[in-house]
C-alpha cells in the first residue's frame, strides 16, 4: 500500500515548435488505499496523467513520488505499479491462466508454485476460477474485463491504475462491475486511481473525484462536495445529470436579473457575491418544484415544451413565459406528476438551491445550502 502523490505535473509535446499542454501544473495527495477518480470530458488530460503515474510517458516538470520517493525517472517495471487499460489486451493464444502468470514469470524470481497460487487466489477474488483454461476467445467481455483485473491483481501492486476499464461493456453488466470494482477495492485496500469520463461512475465509485479540463484541474473533492459545492461553473456543470441550468444575470437592486426572470436574493446571498455584478445563476434540474400556482417572489409563469419518461421520474424541458429567446431550462418532477407539451405550469426555484457564478471566471461565488437541503456533506 502507498501515498501517490503529484506535486504541480505537468505535460506538454512538441508540434513543429509549438508547445501543447496536455496537463497543466496538476498537484494531487492521494492517500494510502484511497480509490480516487480522475473525471472529465475527452481530451481533458485524465489519461495522460495515468500514463504518467505508470511511467509510459515522461513528466514534463513537477514530481510524481510514492510513499515520498520521488519516482518520475524510474522505469513502469520498476514502479510496482499494475495497470488496467480500456482494451483487455489480453494475449490471444493464451489460456486465462497463463495471461494472469505471465507478467509475474516475466518479472519477477518468483517459482511456479507462488506464481500459481497467487493466480489461484486472484482467480478466487474475482470469480472466475473455472475460467483459468480457457481463452480470451471463449469468454464474454464481462469475463475478459475480470481477468484483466485479475492480471493486476496477481501483482500485488502499491498502486492500482485503471483507464476507462468498463466502458466496452453494455450497460447492465457496467453497472454490476462498479460494484464489483468497489467490493475487491476495498477487500485489498489497495491505493487506486481510475480514469473515466462517465460521471456516474465517479460519483459512485471514488473516495474523492479530480475533475479535469483542458489539461487544468478544477476541483478534488468527494462526491457529494463536488455535487453542492462545486468549485466553478464547469464542474457545475459537468457533474450531475441533467446538467444544470444556467442564466446569465447582472445584479440590480438586490436582485438577479437575466433575459427571462428576476431573480429577488436574501442579504445573505448578496453578501456572498461580494459586489460582483456579472454573475451566472445556476440551478439543478432537481431543485426546480413545478408549483399549483405562485405564492412568492421565486415562482415563475413557464410553458411545458418536451417531457422525457425515465420511469419513476421526468425530465421536463420548460420555456419560460416572459422569455422572448426560447430558452429552454430542464426540471427533473416525479413520474407521477401529470405534465404533456404545450401546458402552462408555475416553476418555482427556491433559493436554498441556487449556485451563482462569476461570469468572467467561472468561480463559485454562492453553492447551495447543502445543510438546508438535508445533506451532510460529511458523511
């Protein structure tokens, strides 16, 4: 077991002279036996950071040290470091058996009887010991998935990395292997870092979550801190699903004002901006209650554009009724709640849920009151 830490990592390449940064100053502690999830959209960096971490590409400035050791100039065998890729790059002409020993036989001093035990024992965790003669061939992708990971496993690695490893299975069997992720993660306590650009697999699965864009880190929280208070408008966005709403909104009077609504906020909130006055409201689609009639300053005449059935619950797209841009803004009601196109409803947005941004950085100036809303982020 160890610490992984990155202290101000950085990657750029070389094109005919121009520097590109794939990964921009990122510093991270990931504690001993923490399962930490690098999260953002393609092209953000998260892979590269792995490939980094295991040694297949080299650090451009900054350090990577495990248990304090610096290890940047160390070679990936050298590493004590297992790696599971999205392909199973399992070798084809053979048997589960042998690709599971085969990394051992090759790198260590180890005899046959440790070498098969250990398979043996790998094969147990993972479930999959009347698999050990057959060949990658004969096997479902959920199979070769956990040989894969059984092949890491056998190591008996310091670190487990692990890049966008479910996301070739169909969606049933992704959401069992999650689990089944957690369950051995936990068992070998093992310190693991896994890369994905699925946020639900973040949210479910990490101790903490780094969220990444364009090569810069945004935010290293857990998940919930993540969900309620986001660190700016991009992880705002980019966790939770439906997205969240944004509004553009200057402050006047005490109050948001955007192209479609005011918005009327508490002393407490205005204090908050700290006299900022181009700021983006934003709101979750979840928080957005679809009201009998309006009662208060936070309720606002909308019209039903799309809904979308998801079983016990909707996804409702409304448009609001003073709005003259067609804006649509997405709320999230329960199945039950009767709604259909083109009816008048009241959306009302209470101000306990709202988060307000600067609109120049993107920096959180407000997050919901978690604590208001029953969460506590603690736990």
């Amino acid at each position: 077991m160890a610490e992984l830490v990155l202290d101000g990592v950085t990657k750029y390449f070389d094109d005919d002279g121009d520097r590109i940064v794939a990964v921009d100053d990122a510093s991270i502690d990931i504690e001993d036996g923490e399962f930490l999830v690098l999260v953002g959209p393609s092209g953000c960096g998260k892979s590269t950071t792995l490939r980094m971490i295991a040694g297949l590409e080299t650090v451009s400035e900054g350090e990577i040290r495990l248990d304090g050791t610096v290890i940047n100039d160390r070679a990936p065998a050298d590493r004590n470091i297992a790696m599971v890729f999205q392909s199973y790059a399992l070798y084809p002409h053979m048997s589960v058996r042998q690709n599971m020993s085969f990394g051992l036989e090759e790198s260590t001093s180890m005899g046959d009887s440790e070498i098969g035990q250990r398979v043996e024992d790998a094969a147990d965790t993972m479930d999959i010991p009347e698999l050990l003669d057959r060949k990658p061939s004969e096997l479902s992708g959920g199979q070769q998935q956990r040989v894969a990971l059984g092949r890491a496993i056998v190591r008996d690695p310091e670190v487990f990395l692990m890049d966008e490893p479910l996301s070739n299975l169909d969606a049933k069997l992704r959401s069992s292997m999650r689990t089944e992720l957690q369950r051995i993660q936990e068992e070998l306590g093992v310190t693991t870092v896994y890369v994905t650009h699925d946020q639900t697999e973040a949210m479910t699965m990490g101790d903490r979550i780094a969220i990444l864009n364009d090569g810069r880190l945004q935010q290293v929280a857990t998940p919930l801190e993540a969900y309620h208070e986001p660190a700016n408008e991009f992880v705002a966005g980019f966790i939770g699903d439906p997205s969240m709403n944004f509004f553009d909104a200057t402050v006047e009077d005490g109050a948001l004002v955007t192209d479609q609504f005011d918005y009327p906020l508490s002393e407490a909130t205005l204090a908050d901006l700290d006299g900022e006055t181009d700021v983006t409201l934003g709101v979750r689609p979840e928080d957005i209650e679809i009201v009998p009639e309006a009662t208060g300053d936070h309720d606002f005449a909308a019209t039903v554009d799309v809904v979308e059935p998801l079983g016990n619950e909707n996804n409702v797209y409304l448009q609001f009724d003073a709005d003259d841009t067609d804006t649509t803004f997405t709320a999230v009601v329960d199945a039950t709640t009767p709604l259909s196109a083109g009816e008048s409803v009241t959306a009302r947005i209470p101000e306990e849920t709202v988060h307000v941004f600067d609109a120049d950085s993107g920096d959180a100036l407000h997050n919901r009151d978690a604590e208001a809303n029953g969460v506590l982020l603690g736990q």
